[in-house]
C-alpha cells in the first residue's frame, strides 16, 4: 500500500489533468463507464473508477481506491474523503446522503445504507409505503469489518472500529469497538 501512494504522489499532477480533462465529459458518461469497469481487477480500471467517482459524487478526496465489484447508488449525495478504501463486493447507496471521512477503511462485502423502509401503516403493503431518508456518517480513521451492515441515520464517530458481521444502527462512539447483531460495545480501543 506504501508503494502505491508513492506512485500516486509521483504522479499527482497527471492524474489532476487527467481528471480536469474528464469533466468535460457528462455525468452519464462517468456512470456508464463506473459499471463497465466494475468487475474488473487492474490498476487501470481502479484508476477510472476513481475519475468517475470524482466526477459524480458530491466530494471525492485524493488517494480513494474502490476495488471491484463496488456497488455505488445516488453517488450526488456521497461524501469521501481522503485515503479511503471500499473493497470488493461493498454496496453503498447515498441515497439520503453519505458522508465518509479521511483514512476510513471498507472491507468487504460491507453495506452502508442512507434509506429506510417506512412501514408503520398496517393496512398497506411495506413496499408501498416509501422510505425514509436518513443521513449516514463514518468519521475519520474509521475501520468497517467485513460484511458490516451500517444501516440509515448512523455516526461512527472518530476512530471507532466495526468489527465483522455487525449490524450498526445507531451512533457508534469514538475510539470504541462495536460488534454484533445488533452492534454493541465491545471496548475502548488501545
């Protein structure tokens, strides 16, 4: 990973043209391009992922790496910082909005959610009655096990760790691990 970010600090001022040069291009462009390149495992195809992700989310940092078969829905309302890595098979949907801080770290096969079901009328189907959008914040220095479930209206706060399988429903405080179904404290990290 060290080797990388020397590569990319290298090479920081090609890869701005690159990315100043593809904003000519429109948002249906880079999300065409985003699921053409999913599946694949290269450099290359990390690299356009990137540039499209850069020019559909509402922020995207420098050194963000989205390995494959990443899944991102309503990338307008997402948020990512610098230094962070989605691994393979995460599905995020921003619907609601999300925010991902500096130095998070996704394993794989993670959720991250910003939409609930509404289902209090019982006298309709679920499905028919919408969802609730719920903003979602995974703070900086944050690690999400894998196959971690972070569902709508959740705050990991700074430097908190998700352990693997937790299903995450509420505010996680700082410098704490959670896990479990549903997540609770395990201990105060250090």
């Amino acid at each position: 990973m060290k080797r990388k970010r020397e590569i990319l600090k290298k090479n920081k001022y090609l890869i701005n043209i690159i990315i100043r040069l593809s904003t000519i291009f429109p948002r249906t462009v880079h999300k065409f391009l985003f699921k053409l390149v999913r599946n694949q495992e290269n450099y290359l195809a990390m690299f356009v992922r990137y540039v499209c992700v850069k020019n559909c989310a509402k922020t995207c940092g420098d050194n963000v790496a989205i390995f494959s078969n990443v899944y991102l829905f309503n990338m307008q309302n997402l948020e990512l910082g610098d230094n962070v890595s989605i691994h393979p098979m995460c599905y995020i949907d921003a619907s609601g909005g999300i925010q991902i801080g500096n130095d998070v770290s996704i394993a794989h096969a993670c959720t991250i959610l910003s939409e609930e079901h509404i289902y209090t009328a019982l006298d309709r189907n679920i499905k028919d009655q919408g969802v609730r959008l719920k903003a979602t914040t995974v703070s900086n220095n944050v690690w999400v096990g894998a196959g971690a479930r972070i569902l709508a209206g959740c705050y990991l706060e700074e430097g908190s760790i998700i352990a693997s399988g937790a299903v995450v429903k509420n505010k996680v405080k700082g410098n704490t691990i959670v896990g479990g179904v549903p997540a609770k404290f395990i201990k105060e990290r250090g």
